[in-house]
C-alpha cells in the first residue's frame, strides 16, 4: 500500500458507522413516525395493538417459534437481561462467559450483586473465545452471542446441547437480526431495538422459552425483586408483559420507529436478506484488511469474527513499538480525524478493548458507504502518523 496523505476522492453518503446507537434504515426520515400513536395511553386499543405488531412482526422475521413468549421490556438490553438474570438464577450453579465488557458486566453483577455461589466465569482475552468445550450445561450458561466490544462471536450453537440441564441466557443485542439464532438451543434471549435495527433506546426485547417459563413457575429466587423486574405474578408468568402490555410506559414515538424498521427487514426479504447484507458489509471491510500493511482484526480467528461490530487493531511495527498510552493516544486520533472531516463517526475502540477501531457493518449500513470509507482509513492513519514523526523530530 502507498502512502495515503492525499484525500481521497468518494466520501461516504453517511458516516454513521457507530457500533450503538446503530444507523437507522436505508432513506430513513422523521416521516417515518408519523403515525405514533403519541398522546394517548400505552394501554389503549390502538397503541397496544402496535406493542403486539412489535412483538409478532419480531417473531415472523426472526423465525422464533410460537411456544416462545416475547416481552417489550424497560431498560434497553441491559434491563432486559438483568431481568433475566434477577429472575430465574439461584436455582442451579452457573457458567458465565466473559471475552468482552458485557460477558464481564454479567459476571460482576452475578458474582457482586447476587452474590451466588458456585459460580464460575470462563474467561478469555479481547478477540478470542474462552474453551466452549470446557462449558458445563448441568448448569445455567450465560454468555453473549457476539462480543459487541471485541469483535468475537460464537461460530454456531453447536457446541449447546439439546438435552442440557440448566437453561442457557444468550445476550444477543449485536446478532438478532443479524446472525442466525438457533432458538432450540436458547433459554433466554435479550436485545435492544437500537442495535442492527438502529431504533431508538430505551426498549428492551425479552424471549423466553418453555423451559425458562417452567423455570420462573417453579422457582422463587430468595432476594427482594424490584416491581421493574417482575415477570411472575400469583407463582404465574404474568402473560399480559408478553401481549403488549408493558411493565412500564413505553415511547409510542420509539415504538411506531421500531414497527417502521421491522416493515423495512420484511420488505427486503426478511432474515435472510438482512444477514446477506451484513455478510456483504463485512465483506467489503475484510478485503481491506487482506491488502492493509498497518490494520488487522482483532480477533484471529475468522470462525470468531463478528459480521457486525468488526473491530480491528494496528499491525504496523512502528505503532508496536510506542508505550501502550501512545498507542492509545493514536488510535484515538485516527478515528477523531475521521470524524472531523465528517467520514466516520464513533469508530474508536471500545474504552477497554485494545487500541484501534470499531467499525458497525450490520444491515442498516450502505455497502457503498464502507466501500468510500476504507481509502479514508489509511489517509487518516497515515496523517496521524506523519503528524507525530514532525512532532518528534
């Protein structure tokens, strides 16, 4: 590669790239909330029909079976999945999957919070996987489907037994709507509408199985619930959270943007349109990586790299050689210089992650866009780097 000092010539129509909040939908406008049932209560006829069109338009694109039950949630995925958690753990020892800042946070909260017993945290480095051979499904398994913040997915969910003991809680947030989900091996699964779908924050999606359901039925955790986390109602799942009626008051504003999304994944073909353009954004973002001298995925593996948050690290033996805050220092002007000159916004690397970008490459983003952008990230690298030699010098 030559050096890319000069600007190149194609910008990005959008330079939205951020890895949450996520782009909204191709020739997305505020035109498209025009019909929110704003003003009027959640519980009324008309919006809570649009709360159940959420929850059965998700069900159709995303194939989940019809014994499932699908819950709008408070809290984004966050609330949806400490809901989970507060609710069914406690009746079994525990696994914990931590590669990334989320796997961790549910290890704290599990471990600090709850404060359970027999609990063990797999742990392994920002772009790899911890042994999935080594997981115990006599227990309950938590983990996330793709590691939002290291660019590490689970290649399937092969490695999930049928017949497993303990349920499995899948924080899925960065692959619904991307990936393909086996719901047959996923207890509980949790994302938020701001993520591939790009909708607004906020609102969480929670999706339970017959044997979670039997789960919360059968199970009263022993510490004090708060009204926000309640799924059960009398020893019974509250079946009202699950058609529409929501825990708390919901955005109608948010919730019409979310209908308008879920209309736009149907109207190009669905699931499988919608993990086709994933795959080509990431296509267009690896065959950079192929010919770059400074840039490569933080994640080794390619069975583990994730088609969505793709997060990439510097090669260059220059940058390997400055002190771990230098190397900090640059990255962070990398993607600063691609957003000043309006290329790419939020690209940096997560704040615990290894220094170098995160690129959102999910279905709501422009091939053509990542296309225009990859030239402009060895002129900012580059930039970037003659701009310390001058200061050195």
């Amino acid at each position: 590669m030559t050096q890319a000092t000069t600007k190149p010539g194609i910008r990005p129509a959008s330079p939205l790239f951020s890895s949450g909040p996520c782009a909204k939908r191709p020739g997305w406008s505020l035109e498209a909330l025009g019909d929110a049932s704003i003003g009027r209560s959640h519980r009324a006829k008309g919006p809570k029909t649009k709360l159940q069109r959420v929850i059965e338009d998700s069900r159709a694109i995303l194939g989940i079976p019809a014994d499932y039950r699908i819950g709008i949630v408070p809290a984004s995925d966050t609330g949806a999945f400490e809901m989970a958690m507060w609710s069914v753990l406690g009746a079994r020892t525990i696994d914990i999957l931590a590669w990334e800042s989320f796997g961790q946070g549910w290890a704290t909260d599990v471990v600090q919070q709850l404060k359970l017993d027999n609990v063990r945290v797999l742990e392994a480095d920002y772009g790899a996987l911890p042994d999935l051979a080594a997981v115990d499904f006599t227990r309950d398994v938590i983990f996330t489907w793709n590691g939002t913040t290291s660019g590490v997915r689970v290649p399937n969910g092969d490695w999930i037994p049928d017949n497993r003991a303990g349920l499995t809680l899948c924080d899925a947030t960065s692959a619904a709507f991307a990936m393909d989900l086996p719901w047959d091996k996923l207890d509980i699964v949790t994302w938020s509408w701001q993520k591939v779908l790009g909708g607004e924050a906020q609102h969480g999606m929670l999706v339970l199985s017959p044997r979670a359901v039997e789960r919360l039925e059968s199970y009263a955790p022993p510490w004090p619930m708060p009204k926000i986390f309640r799924l059960t109602k009398g020893g019974k799942l509250n079946e009202d959270i699950f058609k529409g009626s929501t825990i708390n008051t919901p955005s109608m504003l948010c919730v019409e943007d979310h209908l308008d999304a879920l209309e736009w994944s149907r109207e190009i073909g669905g699931i499988d349109a919608l993990i086709a353009r994933s795959n080509a954004n990431f296509g267009v973002i690896e065959a950079w990586v192929a010919g770059s001298d400074w840039a490569a995925f933080l994640a080794d593996d390619p069975k583990l790299r994730s088609t969505t948050s793709v997060c990439l690290k510097v090669t260059d033996s220059w940058f390997a050689a400055l002190p771990a805050d230098e190397q900090a220092a640059i990255a962070k002007a990398v993607a600063s210089r691609l957003d000043d000159e309006g290329i790419a916004f939020d690209i940096g690397a997560y704040r615990d992650a290894p220094p170098g970008l995160r690129i959102w490459a999910g279905a709501t983003v422009e091939q053509a866009d990542l296309e225009a952008l990859m030239p402009w990230l060895d002129w900012a690298y580059e930039t970037v780097k003659a701009a310390r030699a001058i200061a050195v010098a």
